[in-house]
C-alpha cells in the first residue's frame, strides 16, 4: 500500500497530476478527491469529485448558527453526508469486490473530519486497505487536536509509507 500525507496548499492538484500520470500510463485506477467550491473569490465549501467524472457536494457553509441533531458539522461548514455516500461507496466496494485481475489503484482524497462523519465510508476504508492487491493513494491530515481514530490506526499500520509533502 502507500498511503500519503500532504500538508498545504496543493494536496489536491498533486493528487491530480499522479492520478492523470498513471490513466495516461493506462494503469488502472479509481477513486474520488474532494475540491474546493468558490463563489465570488470566498470558499463556500467542498465537493467530492470521482475519477470517473461524478461530482456532488461533500459539505457547504452554513449561514444558521444552531446545530440541528441530524446535521453533521466541521467549524462552519455543514457534511452532506447523503451525497458524499451516494458517490463514494459504489466506487469503494467495486474496488473492493473486484477479481485480483482487475485490482487497481484507489485514490482517497481525503480521510478527514467531514468524510469519517460516515460509519460506513470507515468501513470501506478498512476493507480497501486490507484488500489483497489493492494499492491506496490517500491523504490524511496532520494530526491536531483530538486524534482520528481511523487516520491514527492508517498511520500506525506497518504496510503504509507516509509521504510528508509541503
């Protein structure tokens, strides 16, 4: 497996350009990243992306304050936790239920506080990462505050390299 971390601006495009030199190289592979979503130069929050050119809202600013008990939050930014699943599991079981010919790589872009909202995105990953063959391309954040369990246990593991990018 390798499983990467970058830290800054630019995680996102680096992720890009490895993903687009391995397709051109007609190697197979799959996945999804997120992206910022801009209005009037102001970021109003993020998308998931897939590779295979789906894209949904991952979360967006919200203008209320009060939290309702359903509503999933990261500082200001509100998860849609329903469209991030809705593009993100179908991709991770077909990488997971794939024959051994057809193992590939799996970009995940990202394993942070808005996607681990979701129990079974977590379950995926676990499975993904444990899958025989397959090779992850992730990123993770630096850690801060109150540990991730799911991002320590990804950094923690003997089979992960950690790429520190800046």
């Amino acid at each position: 497996f390798v499983f990467s971390l970058f830290l800054g601006v630019g995680k996102t495009t680096l992720i890009q350009k490895v993903t687009q030199a391995l397709k051109s190289s007609g190697i197979p592979i799959d996945g999804f990243y997120t992206e910022e979503v801009r209005e009037g130069g102001r970021r109003t929050g993020f998308d998931v992306v897939t590779l295979s050119g789906k894209r949904g809202p991952l979360s967006r600013v919200s203008s209320d304050s009060s939290t309702s008990r359903r509503e999933y939050r990261v500082g200001q930014y509100v998860v849609d936790l329903v469209s991030f699943e809705q593009l993100v599991l179908p991709m991770l079981r077909n990488v997971n239920h794939g024959s051994d010919a057809e193992k590939k790589i799996c970009v995940i872009d990202e394993i942070g506080k808005m996607e681990l909202f979701s129990q079974a995105f977590i379950q995926a990953v676990r499975q993904t990462l444990t899958g025989s063959g397959t090779v992850v391309l992730g990123t993770i954040p630096i850690p801060k505050g109150k540990p991730l369990d799911l991002v320590e246990e990804i950094r923690s593991r003997k089979d992960v390299k950690v790429f520190n990018v800046s």
